[in-house]
C-alpha cells in the first residue's frame, strides 16, 4: 500500500466552477457511482442529485484528488473493493455515503490533512432533497422519514419478504357496561379524594 | 390597530395578531402558546373573557410557508432530534438533547441553555415557539391508571394526587375531543383497567398497528413471563395506543353525531388523515397529528396573541395578588436587543412549561411558602432495547409506535420497583444507534470519530443487499419508567447564569432513585425474555461514551437511559399550603389569581405519556377561571370604602380587587 504523498505545497485552491458540471461529466460521475452504490444508472440519474453530488465531491477535495481517485478506480478495473490508496478510497466512502443519506461524511483525519482542505471537516446535508433522495431507504423498501408518505394504514402491511402473519381482528366496541368491580373502584377514588 | 406583521401567509385563527407593545389590561395572561396556554386561552376567549397570550419563541410555524421551512431545516438537519426543525432563538433558548455528551469513562458533560450539575443527566429538550413542544411531540394519548393517583396512599412511594381518576374522567374525554384521539376505548378498558363511562368510543377508530405489532403480539399475547426468579407470572398483551392523530372518524362518536377530523393550521382540506410519513417526532409533515395551532385556529376573537415576548417577571402586590407581568419584546432571535413592558390581567395563568413555570415562580419570589417550587422535578426516563428479527418487519413506517405492552404498568410490584410501559417502536434503531444513518456508516468502514482508523468498507450490490437485510430487520422497546416525586430532584435560578436577555438560565439537579434502578433491571429482564419469545438476536449494548450520557451501573449492570420529553412536577399540586404550590385546579396556594398549569403541577405521573393529562388538567382549571372571573366582575353593590361599582354588563372593567382574607380560598370540589 503506498499512500499518495504530495511532495508540493498544495496548491492554490481552484476557482468556483461557475457553471454545473457538463452532462458528459455527469455521465461519467453516475457510472461510477454505479459501481460505488449498486444501484443502476437509472436509479440514480431518477434521484435529481447526480450533478449536485459531483459538485459537492468535486468542491470536498478538489478536482485533483478527485481525478486522481476517478485514475485509480479505473486502475483497479473500476472495483471499488480494489481501491489501495487510503485517500482515494476514503472519497469512494465519501460519496457512497452522499447517495445513501444525502450528507456528505466527515472525511478521516489523516486524508483530511493529505488533501490540505481549507474547509471544516464536518458532515452536512448536501440539500434537503438529498435527504429525501437518499438510496438507503430504498433497500429495505422503505421510505425516508417525513417524505413520500406510503399512505393511511400501509405500516399494517408485511413489507416484501416477510410471511403474513395473524392479526389480532379490531374488535372495536363501544364500552360495554363497567364491571360492579370497576364500579366500586370508581366510588372509592370519588370518596377517597373528597373526604 | 395595525396588525403584527407574520412572516409568510396569513394568521390562521380568528385570533388577534399582535397589537403593538403598550400597557393594556386584560381579564387573563397566559404565559406560553403551547398545548396547556392554548386550550385555557380557547375555553377562556369562547367564554368572552379577554385573554392575552404571551409567547417566548416566534411565530414562523404558524403559517404554511413557515411549516415548510420547518421540513426543509428537518431535511437537512446532521441529527434528526426533537428540536431539528425548529430554528434556534437566541432570545428564548431551549434545551435540546444534544447538549448533553458522555464521558469516556463515564459520567457526563452539557452544555447549551440548561446548567446540570446531578449526578445523572436529565435529558430531555422541549420547545420554546408558538405551539410548544407539542410541536414534536409524538402524539401517542393513554390515560393515566386510577391507581396512578395514589401512589403513596397504594404503594408506599411518592406524592398522591389531591384529585382522583374519576374527578378528571371528564376532562379527559373532553381533551380526546379537543385533541381528535383515535383509539379503541373497549380495548383500554379491557386490557388495562380504565373505567370509561358506558357506551364511550372515541372520536376516531384506533390507528391500524404496525406489521410489527402482529408480529410481536403473535409470539407475545397470553404468555406468562417473571422479571425475577421469586416473581410471579405477569401475563403480556400487545395492545393498541391510542394517538392524537387523524384516523378514520367514529360515526358512533358523541352520540352518533360523529367526528369531524382537524386538518393542518394554515392549509385547508389537508392532514385529515395520518398518510404514513413516519416523522411524527420531529414534525408531521401533513399535520395529522394533533398540535395546538389547530386550536388556535379556532380561537376566539378576544384571545391575543403577542410572540416574541418573553415573559421576565409575575407582578404582585403586597398581599399577594399577580398584577400582571413584565415581558421582554424582540423583533430579530439573532439580535440582542429587547423592549420592557407589562401587562395586566385579573388572573394570570403560567403556562410556560414545568421547568419555564418553576423559573418564573423562583424570578419573581413568588409561591415560596411550601418551599417546593423546583422541586420534584420528573421525567419518564426511557430504556432502550434492540435488536434483529429473522425476517423484515418493515421499520420505519407509520407512526413511531403503534402498539404497547400494558402489563408492567400497575399492581403490587410498584411497591418495590418503579413500573413501566413497553413501547414497540417501529422505527428500528433510530432512538438506540441513529439508524439508518449509524448503518451506513459502519459499513462503509466511517467511525464517529474521524481520528480513528477506518473499516476498508463495502461497496456496490454487497453495500446494498447487506444494509437492506440488516434494516430491514431491526426493532426496538422503549420501556419508559415512572419517575416518582423527589425533593431533591429540582430547577433553581443561579444569577450567575443567564441567557442573552438576562433571563436566568434553569440550573437543573437531577437522579434516579433506587427503585426506579430496580425498575430498569426488571424491564431489561422482561426484555431479555421477550427476545427469547421473539426469537430475536438481541443487539442491545450499554457502557459509557459519547452518545451515552445516560449511563449508569447498578448492582453490578449497566445501563443507559434517555430522557422521554416529559418534564414534569416543579409545582405540583396538593391539599395542603404547607407541602404543595398549586391546589387542585392549579391555582397557587400563596395567589388566588395565579396558577400554573400544566405538567409541573402532577405530583405523579404514572407511565402514561403525559399531554392528555396536562390537557384534561388545563381544561378543568379553565372552568375555574371562569368562574374566578366571573366572580370578580359580578356587580358590586355596597362596598365600604372600596372603589366604585363596576358594571358586569358593561364587560370588562375589572372589580375592585377582594383582599384575600376576605375571600378565603374555598375549596369546592366537583
């Protein structure tokens, strides 16, 4: 394992992008994910996030670091698994993350220093739609919290792969007369409080 | 007049938006917007009494467009806590639980509005903002149990009540009315206890129970299980709870007359049914759920509403009559800048929260004879257990818990340990580990702590199906635990801490007591023996850490608790002057026109999830208040030396003001 060291300063830190990634870029971002997440190409162009998720790695580490990590995911025959350098393994992490919760995570320590980021080592959602869009959901065939609501009783249902079971049926009465017991009960904490 | 300008929309009650700040009289002040201040100010404004509200937090949620930012800052938030959507106020902090943090070795460290210094932390928020902690709350309505009420009198422990069930049965079917509670009376009746008059249904049919619960029930009803080896047998029975959350009317309901459900404050025709978004702790998206700005709605036109006013100080005079009250009014939470007024009323009522109402009281040296105020503070401390079903049950559907087990929650063993109710928690491990966000991460080999070594991680169709088959089958118990009235748990005000308008900061001192210790160890053996039932892989850890400022050891285990939101118990109620703050109808002992309502009044509060009670407690004191207006402005004829006689027909001009000798505080009880 030989980690990336810089033997430079790092450089100055590049410009804002002033326009969104090209389409081509795009492309070439989701095909990686693709491989990074395990939901197909479609899945996550359908989410509405994949420029926004190339602008925020891109923004994270820097186009140099990023390109880097795009060479060596294609060294390693785009295999995520086979990815050796802790740095660009660490932004594979990263944006695997970014699809399943839709927050960007803290980057490790050491990977952090390596890349000379200027900015604060601290997760954040990268929109509120990425929360929404998150990919974890999905794998359990949920929904995220507070979104996409299934609709009035769905929770009774068993979820896919799971064996019906017996439900207990509402019995739903109106109260039946009390018991003489309950009764008297209900005198004695009347008398018990008014004395 | 001008009208408060409101961010975003429109008011939604027939309520008055603010006037601007100058010193007006009213019949009553009541001091917070949240459940308790909400339904003494809609009974009070329908009876046409004047009312001001005074609200510390703002008022952004009260329009459509102020909920929708709500959701968007609950989206985003890091940590989906209580207080996520809800947009920090500078000028009227609230707690929040990620103030507190664990020690490494145990013990804990907080920081942000409250000062601990217990030797446990208490760890529950709640929400200063128009509508309260309400807010987020969960929604889930239960009774409390007759025998609730009379703890000491029963079971040795405690403070009893100077009220009893039957004294408040119809309160409480007057607060399921103004909440909208779904639920199966028949069932709580059978399963529980409860005494309801004959032929009660509630105003909506019971919510559906989860895919969760009939898997649990299947494995659970009927079957007997001892939390100790020398116990007897306490036979389980799932049972559904019954929520403030929009469910299919009962057409049976208030004599055939039925129910019509309360849609969302702000946006007609919508939220007349729960849709499922699973997110009702922090905010439901649709408001199905019950929360007071549906009752403001309908507030009366007499009722006024000022935010953004931060009630500093009760006013009395020499004889102990409230005057009224200073507030502090700001227009930015960022800015530190505020305006001093006051405003008087015949009666004020504190509805502010147990901790806010006790801080009040102890601010302004009132209430002071009993020497309780502060104390007796309570919470129901919960105690989490989790772990994995062999096959999917569906997590993180529905509202968070559907369903219960009652059966640990009344007879004799209270004697020696606190009891409790089992909540089945359909989000999976959302409360215990932060799942599913905790899941991810570990698989992918990120640890909480960036300066720790990293997992190499699973990637693609194997980080997919692994997350899927674990989420997919998690659960989780949420055994929440009566907390019994102690005077050494309590609030004080400390001048050295304030917050950034000079308001006193609460100094929280808080424990467990033995037998709520004792409580826990019995509610992790009956969970130990419900995963055995359930076949289920227990995954339940405790041990000192960050995320675990709960942790204890107790004779020889340990264990981690979590607050429940359920603040209660600063200025409880009882019969006498000598050992209580408030009487029965909440009223200060010390300040015939002074109560304080709400949750700090229960000297109790069993292992029922409390906001029905505070809410059957505030709509019974408001039939008091009435008539303690009512009283006050009846024409006064012959009065030697008092002031003039004021005409009750012409409305509001207030009576002279009775000495308290000259009206000594009858007890009439219903």
């Amino acid at each position: 394992m030989a980690p990336h060291r810089t033997t430079s300063p790092p450089s100055l830190p590049a410009l804002p992008t002033p326009t969104p990634p090209s389409l081509p870029a795009v492309d070439g971002f989701v095909d990686v994910s693709v491989r990074l997440t395990g939901f197909d190409s479609f899945d996550l162009h359908a989410t509405g996030m994949a420029a926004l998720y190339l602008e925020t790695a891109l923004d994270q580490v820097g186009p140099e670091a990023f390109e880097r990590f795009l060479g060596e995911l294609d060294a390693a025959g785009g295999d995520p698994d086979r990815l050796e350098g802790e740095t660009s393994r660490d932004i594979a992490r990263a944006i695997a993350h970014l699809w399943y919760l839709g927050v960007w995570p803290q980057l490790a320590r050491s990977v952090h220093s390596a890349l000379g980021r200027e900015k604060a080592n601290a997760p954040f959602t990268a929109s509120p739609e990425a929360y929404t869009e998150g990919l974890v959901w999905r794998t359990f065939h949920g929904h995220p919290a507070g979104a996409k609501a299934p609709g009035f009783g769905t929770w009774s249902e068993p979820p896919p792969g799971a064996p019906p079971v017996p439900r207990a049926a509402a019995p739903e009465r109106p109260v039946e007369k009390p018991e003489t017991k309950r009764e008297g009960e209900l005198e004695e904490e009347r008398e018990g409080n008014t004395a | 007049m001008n009208a408060y300008p409101r961010p975003g929309g429109q008011p939604a009650g027939g309520h008055r938006a603010a006037p601007p700040h100058h010193t007006r009289r009213f019949d009553v002040i009541v001091v917070g917007a949240g459940l308790s201040g909400t339904l003494v100010a809609k009974r009070l404004g329908d009876q046409g009494w004047r009312v001001l509200v005074l609200e510390a937090g703002t008022g952004t949620l009260d329009t459509w467009p102020g909920h929708l930012d709500a959701m968007n800052t609950y989206y985003a938030a890091a940590a989906k806590v209580p207080n996520s959507p809800y947009r920090p106020n500078a000028a009227a902090p609230s707690p929040d639980v990620l103030d507190l943090a664990g020690l490494p070795e145990g013990g804990f460290r907080a920081h942000g509005y409250f000062v601990q210094n217990g030797a446990l932390p208490y760890g529950s928020d709640y929400l200063r903002a128009n509508g309260g902690t309400v807010m987020h709350w969960l929604g889930l309505t239960p009774r409390m149990h007759p025998e609730d009420f009379a703890v000491r009198r029963k079971f040795g422990y405690g403070r009893d009540w100077p009220l009893g069930y039957a004294d408040l049965e119809g309160h409480y079917r007057a607060a399921e009315r103004e909440l909208g509670v779904a639920g199966d009376a028949q069932e709580q009746s059978e399963a529980i206890g409860l005494p309801f008059p004959e032929g009660y249904v509630y105003p909506m049919h019971r919510i559906p129970r989860s895919y969760l619960d009939d898997v649990v029930a299947a494995k659970l009803d009927g079957v007997p299980v001892r939390e100790s080896a020398d116990s007897p047998g306490t036979t389980l029975r799932v049972v559904t709870t019954p929520h403030a959350r929009n469910s299919v009317p009962d057409a049976r309901y208030d004599g055939g007359r039925g129910y019509r459900p309360a849609g969302a404050a702000g946006l007609p025709n919508y939220g007349e049914r729960c849709v499922g978004n699973a997110s009702c702790v922090p905010i439901c998206p649709v408001q199905a759920k019950y929360n007071p700005l549906k009752t403001q709605a309908t507030w009366d036109s007499r009722v006024t509403l000022v935010t953004r006013a931060v009630v500093s100080r009760v006013l009395a005079d020499g004889t102990g009559r409230a005057m009224g009250v200073e507030y502090q009014a700001y227009d930015d939470p960022a800015a530190p800048v505020h305006t001093t007024h006051t405003a008087e009323a015949d009666i004020v009522v504190l509805a502010a929260h147990a901790i806010e109402n006790a801080k009040l009281l102890l601010v302004s040296r009132l209430a002071e004879h009993s020497g309780q105020v502060g104390r007796n503070l309570m919470d129901h401390p919960v105690l989490l257990t989790w772990g994995l079903m062999k096959h999917p049950v569906g997590p993180f559907r529905g509202p968070a818990s559907t369903s219960g087990v009652e059966s640990f929650r009344t007879g004799p063993a209270r004697r020696r340990r606190a009891p409790f109710r089992i909540e089945i928690a359909n989000w999976g491990w959302s409360w215990p580990a932060a799942s599913p966000g905790s899941d991810v991460a570990r698989l992918l080999g990120i640890p909480g702590d960036s300066g720790q070594p990293r997992g190499r991680g699973v990637f693609g169709k194997e980080l997919r199906r692994r997350l899927g088959d674990g989420i997919g089958r998690q659960f989780s118990l949420q055994f929440e635990l009566e907390q019994e009235a102690e005077g050494r748990n309590r609030v004080t005000v400390d001048p050295r801490h304030r917050d950034r308008l000079g308001n006193p900061r609460p100094v929280i001192t808080y424990d467990l007591s033995d037998r709520l210790k004792r409580g826990m160890a019995a509610a992790k053996a009956v969970s130990d023996r419900v995963f055995g039932l359930l076949e289920a892989e227990d995954r339940t850890v405790y041990g000192p850490g960050p995320f675990s400022p709960g942790h204890f050891r107790f004779e020889g285990q340990d264990f981690t608790f979590n607050g429940a939101g359920h603040g209660a118990g600063t200025h409880i109620m009882g019969d006498s002057r000598d050992t209580s703050v408030v009487d029965h109808w909440q009223r200060c002992w010390d300040h015939p026109n002074l109560y304080a309502v709400g949750c700090g009044s229960m000297p109790s509060v069993g292992t029922s999830n409390p906001s029905l009670t505070m809410a059957a407690l505030a709509l019974r004191s408001s039939e008091q208040i009435h008539r303690d207006l009512t009283e006050l402005h009846r024409p006064v004829t012959v009065r030697t030396g008092g002031g003039g006689g004021t005409d009750a027909a012409s409305g509001h001009v207030p009576g002279p003001a009775p000495s308290p000798h000259s009206r000594p505080h009858q007890e009439v009880r219903p």
